[in-house]
C-alpha cells in the first residue's frame, strides 16, 4: 500500500476545507495509512507462524471445553480448529486466537494485546450515531465515553457477566455494559442523571441496565438490596469515576474567562452526602469506606477500575491525587493494586495557562486505575 499523495489529498479538498484543516487530516491520513500496512504485516507474520503449529480438529475437545469458547467464535466454529501442543487454542479463519485457559474476558489474543497498552489517546465524538446520546447525557459535568467503558468491560469480564457503578452520573458505564452484553447496576444520588441515562438509552434502543437512586454508601450497606440483584452472583468489575472532592464545587477560570462564560461553580448535586461537595480528606474517607462496603459484593480475583485526575500543584502541594489513592487502596486487606493506563483526551481544548511568565500544564490526562480482589 502506498503512502497517499498530499498534493492530490489538497487538490481534492481544498474547496471544501481550510489549509490548516487539509494539512492536519493528511497527517491523520498518513499516520492511519502507516499503522495499517503495519498490521497487514504483522498478520502475514502470525499467519506464517500459524501454519507452522499444528491443528486439529474441535471433536478433540470436551464439551466443559466447549462450553467455555466466546459466542464470537461459536458463530462460526465449523471454520475453527484447535492449535498447539496444549491443544488448548482456538484459531478461527481470519487468524484469531483464543485460549481456553482465558478465565477473565472473552478477547482474541492480539485484541487482549493492544489493550494493554499503558497510553491511549482519544478523540470521541460527541454527535452522530458515535456520539451515543451526548446531547442528552451532557448535562453531566463529566459524562464518561461509553466506548472508552465498553472497552474496559470487555477486557475484566466475560458476556452476561455483572458490573457495578455506584457513581454512575448519567450511565457511560451503564451503556458500555449494554453494548457489550453484559449486566450492569448503577447507583446515584441525582434523579436528574439517572433520567437522563434512561431517555438516552431509549434513544440509542440498548438494554436499560437496572439503577437506584440514593447515597451508596447507604446502599452498599443494605446486603439484601444487593444480593436481591445479585441472585447468588458476584460483580465481576466495579467500575468507577467519583467526584473527587469539591473539584467541581469552584469558581471556574481559564477557558471560561476566555470566553465570556459562567466561571459558577458546577457541582454535581447540591446534596451535603454528596463526596462532591467535600474537601479532599473528608472526601478520601467516603470513598475509602465505600470500597471497604463494596469489596463482599466483588467475586474473588474480580477487578476495580477507578479514574481520577490530578489538581495542579499548588504552594508546595503535589496533589497528586491519583498517587495518595493508589497508597490509600492498597492497604485494604484482600485488594491488590495492578497498574493503570494513562487516558488523553484530545477533545479538550487548550488554554495558554500561566502565560508568559509560567508553566503551567493543559491536563488532558486522567488515570484509570485498576485493583485486583485477591483469592
């Protein structure tokens, strides 16, 4: 594949699109040309690995074996055979792997791969078919992408498996339960946000996962409640993003002062429970004790998923925040933490900050945590 002419790209655009929006979709052109004859190489690699392997034919597996091979695979399973002296491996016509053996999701090889990269960058939309209902879920200060959270279901848990967000806001992680078949429970103290989850749902014709309103703390303390939904099941993931604090409680500036708009605090809700209206050490404890309340309710080897951003340092203070979380969380007993991913999101826009006498950083980043339940 050729790498694609930028005069005849300009040639063909320029009547429609300014200089500078031609030159930046070139780059993006370009850069998605590369990273895609990148990967046709790769898979002529793997497929010359392939039929180096022995294979066999699925009547060698038992039905336990059977029962464990994702419904992605079982779609076409006249096509698959089983590779590798384990025997263990099922490799489908168009070169996907799945082991047998893969107890925590239901992803091919190379797709458990590229999840693990520590930095992703994104630039979702927030209109269209791949919007997902912005317009509606945007009356939410910080709506979480439900393809960034579909992503992350699919890797920590397997289909028709359960998921917990008891800051679910006005439901990112809900819906990315619903595109990826999973089940989900939602918890929020705002009726407003919960509204708003529904309506975008009906909108998007998805499975409304099911949803309470009120202070989690005070549900997660309520066993019955949640073993009523649970049906003798365990969550597989809890995933969630809470206010970090009075973050959102004060007086906006930057962007806001640029252009004319309301520098009014933003809160969540205006309820005195709500961990968004608190400082950071009353906030900590909330959460610290909402995970100690949660933990029962998550199966053994099960994963929590927590975003957080950082403040700015401030008169000596680092208030790195996502760090003074992850020391706070492991210490619980029986909960492990594994690592993170590094999240930019490249539809923020930039303020010349501290200009010209400082540096002071456009935080387009979040930190996506990840803890582990021990056996």
């Amino acid at each position: 594949m050729e790498i694609i002419d930028k005069n005849k790209l300009n040639n063909l655009l320029d009547k429609k699109l300014s200089k500078n929006d031609i030159e930046e979709l070139s780059k993006e052109i370009i850069k998605k040309v590369k990273e895609l004859k990148k990967r046709e190489k790769n898979k002529k690699r793997k497929e010359q690995l392939d039929l180096l392997e022995k294979k066999f034919d699925l009547k060698i597996l038992n039905k336990e074996q059977i029962s464990k091979i994702p419904n992605w695979i079982k779609k076409n399973l006249k096509d698959c055979k089983v590779i590798g002296s384990s025997k263990k491996v099922i490799l489908t016509k168009n070169g996907q792997k799945f082991h047998l053996d893969n107890k925590l999701n239901d992803l091919a090889g190379n797709e458990w791969s590229y999840f693990l990269r520590s930095v992703i960058n994104t630039r979702y939309s927030t209109s269209g078919e791949e919007g997902y209902a912005h317009h509606v879920r945007k009356i939410h200060p910080s709506p979480k992408p439900p393809q960034l959270m579909r992503d992350i279901i699919k890797f920590f848990t397997k289909e028709n498996e359960y998921i917990l967000d008891y800051f679910m806001g006005v439901g990112g992680t809900l819906i990315g339960a619903s595109l990826s078949k999973r089940n989900a429970l939602g918890i929020d103290l705002s009726s407003k946000y919960i509204t708003a989850y529904k309506k975008a749902c009906k909108e998007l014709k998805l499975k409304e996962q099911s949803t309470i309103k009120g202070d989690c703390l005070d549900i997660l303390k309520d066993k019955n409640l949640i073993e009523k939904y649970l049906k003798n099941k365990k969550f597989s993931l809890i995933a969630i993003d809470p206010p970090y604090g009075d973050m959102m409680s004060r007086e906006k500036t930057g962007e806001a002062i640029k252009k004319n708009q309301s520098t009014d605090a933003t809160p969540f809700t205006k309820n005195r429970s709500d961990l968004g209206n608190m400082d950071w050490k009353s906030f900590k404890e909330k959460f610290l004790e909402s995970i100690h309340l949660s933990i029962p309710f998550l199966k053994d080897r099960g994963h929590y998923v927590v975003f957080i951003k950082d403040l700015q340092p401030k008169e000596g203070q680092t208030n790195l925040l996502h760090s003074d979380l992850i020391e706070e969380m492991n210490k619980i007993e029986g909960l492990n933490y594994i690592g993170m991913k590094i999240w930019a999101d490249e539809s923020i826009n930039l303020y010349p900050y501290g200009y010209p006498h400082s540096f002071v950083s456009n935080q387009l980043h979040q930190y996506i945590m990840f803890f582990r339940k021990k056996n």
